[in-house]
C-alpha cells in the first residue's frame, strides 16, 4: 500500500530543523544511503 501525505505530514516536514554541521550531515545521508537499496525496489 503506498503512503499517503497528509497536510500534517507536510507541515512537520517543513518544521523540521536544518542541521548546519558537516558531520550530521554526513551521517544523515549515509542512513539514508543504506536504507535506499531496502526500498529501492518499492518507489
């Protein structure tokens, strides 16, 4: 089932704090790198 945006979702999204540190930063998208081949194959 795909996920549905709600404006909620949205919202929070666009509340969120922006890191300005290299190294979270870094960090972040090395998660998002590993989890990407994990749902590669269902977006």
């Amino acid at each position: 089932m795909p996920y549905r945006w709600t404006q909620s979702n949205i919202h929070d999204i666009n509340e969120w704090l922006v890191s300005k540190k290299v190294s979270k930063l870094q960090f972040f998208f090395g998660l998002v790198n590993y989890y990407y081949k994990f749902v590669q194959g269902d977006s």
